[in-house]
C-alpha cells in the first residue's frame, strides 16, 4: 500500500511539472503582429485591412503604376533575376533604374545595396542600406517593399530593408506604388471612384526636394 501511494505521490509531482513547463513555453512562445505603418495626422482616413490615409489624390487614366509581383523584383542590382526552383524560366532581365514619366528623376539600386532616388546628381530619399547585401527590390502581394538578397518568401533570405507598409488581408494587393513626375514615390489605394486614389505614403521627395526621412517611407 506504502508503495502504491509512493508511486502515486510521484507521477503526481512529475505531472505538475510537466504542467508549469507547458505553461512556460506557451508564455513565451512569440507571437507576431503585422501592424501597418499609420501617419500621425488629424486628417486620417481609416481603409480596408487596417491601411491609412493622409490625403486623396488625382491621377489620369494613362499613369504608369507599379502593382506587387510575387514573382519578380522590381529592381535587380546585377540587371538580372533567376527564379528559384521549382520555377524553370531561367533568368530574367530586370533593371538596376527606374525612371518617372518626366524623366528627370530616377530611382536606381547601387552597386552599394543602397536604394537611392536622384534628381540629376542630387539624393532626394535614400533607403540608407549602402554597404549592404542588398541585391532586389521586391513589392510584396502584401503591399510591403523590401530589400532583399533573394526570394523574400524563401526561408534564409535575408531582408535588409523594408517599407512597413503592409496588411495581411486580402485587399493588401489593392495597393499600388507611382514614382512621380516631381520625385516622389508614392503608395496609393483605390477609392473607388475614376482616378481617384487615397495616399497611404510617401518617401517625401516631392518637388524635388530633398527628403527628411531618408531610410523611411511614411
């Protein structure tokens, strides 16, 4: 009987043991939240999948737009992309520049890793990532824009820079970027209405002016 109450006593303890270490790895597991980036304005308008905006704006029908691409950077600093297995197209073309319609700016990933947009010989916004492994500049399917050596969906890519601008709803693929005529690029989202886009973001280079918030888009 005295043996049986021992073993009892026993498992007993090793159960509530089990149960406190159970309780310590739950408390600490990490969790992550995907929060997107908000502007502290009063003129905040809230959107779909948690996005904000700071202003509505006027584009025409003919704009040139950058949608997110699962697939491909839109800037490759060797000129070139090689889809990862299992995706046999071999290697893709994909330019180091960027220009705007007018044609006087232009946004280029250096040799540096550095993600810089120039109005001649002057930096309006960099992404201050010289120095860097940076080699891609991806815009996500979730809306986010990062500086990649790589797949950014592939496990061990390293991201060196991102834009924080991102949702993981749906509606996140409604995001659109234009590197306009005056410098500046900018997140938009649709409306709804003709032409009409809701300004999430921006490097902040507009006019040709130089940036205050070189490394950040907000």
């Amino acid at each position: 009987m005295k043996k049986i109450k021992k073993t009892i006593s026993y498992l007993a303890g090793i159960t509530l043991i089990s149960l406190a270490l159970l309780n310590i790895s739950f408390k600490n597991k990490p969790t992550e939240t995907r929060i997107p980036r908000l502007v502290n304005s009063s003129a905040l308008v809230s959107l779909p999948c948690g996005f904000t905006s700071k202003a509505t704006v006027t584009y025409s029908a003919s704009s040139s737009f950058i949608g997110p691409n699962t697939m491909y950077p839109i800037l490759s600093r060797t000129g070139s992309y090689t889809l990862p297995p299992p995706y046999t197209a071999g290697t893709q073309a994909i330019p180091t520049t960027m220009y705007n319609g007018s044609g006087a700016d232009k946004i280029i990933l250096q040799s540096d890793g550095n993600l810089v947009i120039y109005h001649g010989s002057t930096a309006l916004w960099s992404s201050n990532t010289n120095g860097s492994g940076a080699q891609y500049l991806f815009f996500q399917a979730d809306g986010n824009l990062v500086l990649t050596n790589g797949d950014p969906s592939r496990t061990g890519t390293t991201v060196y820079w991102a834009s924080n601008i991102y949702s993981s709803c749906s509606g996140s693929q409604d995001v659109r970027l234009i590197f306009q005529n005056d410098g500046n690029l900018v997140y938009l989202y649709p409306t709804g209405g003709a032409n009409q886009w809701y300004q999430l973001a921006d490097t902040g280079s507009g006019g040709q002016g130089v940036s205050t918030h070189f490394g950040s888009i907000y």
